[in-house]
C-alpha cells in the first residue's frame, strides 16, 4: 500500500460524507433563513441572504465546470475508467452545472471512486500503481476543496457577517440565525483545514505537515483572525451602513492586488478576472499566498491592516454612540475581537516559526517526471497556499 501520508484513508471517504452533509446543511439554514425575513417582510435581509447564497452556488459552478473542460483535453482523460474524466459526455456536465449539480457532481465521483479504492481489496496493482490511484484520488478532492473554499468565503463568510450584524445591531434573535450563524462557522473551519490537507497530499513534492498539533494551530490562527475581523467588520457596519463602502474598497484593493502579481491562474483571461475577484473577496477577511511565492512582507503588511482595523472598529463604536460604552455586548464583542486577534496572531507566528513545513518546489524537468504532469497537477500547483 501506499505511504499513510498519500493514502486515500476509509476515515477520509467518511469525512468527505460529512464534508457534504455540513455543505448542504449550510445551504439549507440560509434558505430557511431567507424564507423567515421575507414572512417578516425584510426584504433586503432576504435579498442580501440568498445573493450570497446564489454567489456561492454560480461561481463553483464556473469554475467547477471550467477545470472538468480543462481536465478533458489534458493528458489524463480518466482516474479509473470511463470515456471522459467525469464519466459523462461535455454536454451532459453542462446542463448539471447549469441546474447547480456541479459539486454533487464531484462528490458524488470522488465518493465512488473512492468507495471503489479503499473499501474493495485488489492484490492485481502494484505498489506503484496504488499510489497513483491514491495521489489522484486526492487531486480529485483537492479540486472539490478549493471549490469548497470559494463557496465558504462568497456565502458562508458575508452571510456570518450579515447575521451577526442583523443579531448585534438590529435586535433580531431567532433559533434559525444561530443555526445559521452556526453552521456558516462549521462551514469555514471545515474549508480551511480540509483545503490545507487536501492540497499538500496532492502534490508528491510538498512536504506533508502531519497531523495534531500543527493541524490545530493552523486552524486556530484562521480561525481566530477570521472571526475576530469579521466581528470588527460588524462592528462598523452598526456604526454606519455605508460602512459597506469602506467594505468595498478594502476588496477592490485585494482585487487590484492580485492583479499586480499578475495570476495565471485560469485558462481565459476573462475568467481570470474572475478568479482574481474572488481572491479578493477572500483576501478581505484573511490572508493566502496567492502565487507560492515569499510573501513575509506582504503578510506584515495585512496583518498592520488587520491590527489597526480591529483597534478602530470597537473604538469609533464606543466613542461615536457613548451609550453602548457599558452594554454587554460591546463589552463581550471587544473582548472577543481583542482576545481573538492575540490569539490568532500567536498561532500563526508559532505555525509558520516552528510548524509550517520547509520545502523546496521542483521545477519540471524529465527525471522526476512533472514534464508529463497531468492538467489537474499543474492547476494544483497554482492553488492559493496556506
């Protein structure tokens, strides 16, 4: 069998089920969500709510369908058998991504192929041949991660922005908000350290970093600095509704950003436009390395930004509205942003000083065999890095 590091587990097919029941809980509390303000007769909750929604949904669908159309004209056309990589004809995938099937679409193969895998003993393949099949199966998830993470910070992001603005500046409690607030948050934990997971297994010349500790404090920085900023972000969003303007500066700022780098991430260049929206919108509330490169000062730079933003936010609130200075809930927000952020900040000079792992990529040349690397693997290769 293949090293544990590169072998695709029964644990790991039982997660990715709960990977999609979490998916489709998330999804379901928000449009019960949306239903519930529209009885209410709030409409722009309704409308904010299921744009995120629908944001989430479209933009994995592009993309989704885009790397299926890509993987087709590489050169590996199947994983296991099959006419095409998805087994299913071009036209056909595009009419389930247009009705919103993409992702089914991936975890119903990755679930099949993987039961095939790991549940079925074949003694016929050799060594070398079940890492193989082990590696794709992970570049099979890896895709599906990153999907998973566009859909955690288009939907499950803004609209845990939206409910705790909703729940802390408007009074409105209900059992379905926190459900909704709840799972949203499941949602982004689980995005984070399965797209970390996945990524690394997939590419057989990055070290993997083992399980435990380093897994934890990695999730504790996300964690940590993504609620603490997004709290903020509430925070200034009580303060003033046209905070969202500010909002969306900080985003074009991402944007234009990770346009200087100049990301060739996608096949067209309209769709690259796209992509480099959409790790704005990411960069908004955390930090990626958006092309595999140092980016120690960079990273400095954000997390000034971060700092000042999460100082300012429960300062201009108490200073500008004196009669929440004593309530409790800016009490515990403050708290909360302030503990978050330390924490957050610890964990993540601790993973990148003692935990992150060291290694070196390999260029492409003939001997170790990335000449021939499959469509998948170079698309891989240029996946955001944790």
């Amino acid at each position: 069998m293949p090293p544990s590091s590169i072998q695709y587990t029964k644990l790991r097919w039982l997660l990715t089920i709960a990977g999609l029941f979490l998916y489709m809980v998330d999804i379901w509390t928000d449009v019960g969500l949306a239903v519930k303000y529209y009885q209410e007769k709030h409409f722009v909750w309704t409308g904010l709510t299921l744009v995120f929604v629908l944001a989430g949904v479209l933009v994995t669908q592009i993309f989704s369908y885009t790397w299926y159309r890509d993987d087709m004209k590489g050169s590996l056309v199947n994983v296991v058998g099959g006419p095409n990589i998805s087994g299913m004809s071009t036209s056909r995938l595009a009419v389930l991504h247009l009705f919103g099937m993409g992702i089914f679409t991936r975890y119903y193969r990755l679930l099949r192929v993987g039961f095939k895998v790991v549940w079925t003993t074949t003694d016929s393949d050799t060594v070398e041949e079940r890492r193989n099949v082990h590696h794709n199966l992970f570049c099979l998830a890896t895709d599906l991660s990153m999907l998973k993470l566009f859909e955690a910070f288009l939907e499950s992001v803004p609209q845990l922005l939206l409910q705790l603005y909703i729940v802390m500046g408007q009074n409105e409690c209900s059992l379905i908000q926190y459900f909704s607030m709840a799972f949203s948050f499941f949602n982004i934990a689980w995005a984070l350290v399965d797209y970390r997971r996945c990524l690394r297994r997939s590419l057989p010349h990055v070290c993997e970093m083992p399980s435990g500790l380093p897994t934890a404090i990695y999730l504790l920085y996300k964690l940590c600095t993504i609620t603490s900023h997004i709290l903020s972000y509430a925070l200034l969003l009580i303060l003033s509704p046209y905070s969202t303007i500010a909002l969306t500066i900080v985003w074009f700022l991402a944007t234009i950003w990770t346009h200087v780098l100049q990301t060739n991430f996608c096949s067209s260049g309209k769709l690259e436009l796209l992509y480099r929206a959409v790790i704005g919108v990411i960069l908004t509330f955390t930090f990626f390395n958006v092309k595999g490169q140092d980016t120690k000062v960079a990273m400095i730079i954000y997390y000034l930004f971060y700092a000042i933003t999460n100082i300012i936010a429960p300062s201009l609130l108490a200073f500008l509205k004196p009669e929440l200075q004593t309530a409790t809930f800016l009490l515990t927000v403050g708290g909360l942003i302030f503990g978050g952020s330390v924490l957050g900040l610890v964990c993540l000079v601790l993973y990148y000083l003692l935990l992150h792992p060291r290694e070196k990529w390999q260029e492409a040349d003939e001997v170790d065999g990335l000449e021939n690397q499959t469509e998948t693997t170079r698309r891989i290769r240029n996946f955001l890095q944790p």
